[in-house]
C-alpha cells in the first residue's frame, strides 16, 4: 500500500515479482551510488533520487511523435558545382496533400508491462 506523506510525497511499500525486484536493485545500485567524495546523503535519499531520475528518464524515452511522411518537406537539390543547397521549388508552389489518418495504434501498456 503506498499513501500521500506528510510534505505531500508518496510513500508506501510495495511487492515485485523476482524478475522486476532484481531489474531494480541494479538499477538502483546503479544509480543510487554517492555523486561524488563528500556526498553524505543517506542511503535512502540516494534511492528515493536514483527512482525519480529514472522516471523521468523513462518519461523522457516514452514519447512518441507520429508524423506523415507526405507531410515532412522534401530534400534539398544539391548542386555540387556551385555548392548550392537551396530548394528548387519554393515551398507554396504546390501544398502538399492533406495528412492521412494514423493507422492505429495498440492499447497502452498496463503497469504490470512495463519493462522496468
């Protein structure tokens, strides 16, 4: 079970299964380690910011952008002898077509697959 704190945080315990446990002591053994000579934070204060770098790490990696690949402009001509990279078509010359609709998509992951 896991509850608001006193300052507003979250606290609580919790149980995983073996595989997920071991995935993240290495983690956070991995993460939880002093910064540098002088880091006397306790053991605990390590974890607790080793497990909010790694959710927002995990955050950060989980965003996904979904573009039309009629949508993105097309590659420049380059002409090697005069170096010149510009467009040979100015960009209003023809809009392009309207987006398609995005195939779809699987459910989101539940919590229980998620891989960390």
């Amino acid at each position: 079970m896991s509850g608001p704190s006193s300052g507003g945080g979250l606290e609580g315990e919790f149980s995983l299964p073996r595989e997920a446990a071991a995935r993240l002591r290495a983690l956070l053994d991995a993460y939880a380690k002093p910064r540098a000579e002088g880091d006397d934070r306790p053991l605990r204060v390590r974890q607790a910011d080793a497990f909010i770098a790694l959710l927002e790490q995990k955050i950060a990696t989980e965003l996904l952008v979904l573009v039309n690949a009629e949508s993105l402009p097309t590659d420049p001509a380059i002409d090697a002898a005069a170096g010149d990279t510009s467009d040979p078509e100015p960009a209003d010359s023809d809009p392009p077509p309207p987006p398609k609709a995005p195939a779809t998509l699987p459910p989101p992951a539940t919590p229980a697959a998620l891989p960390w």
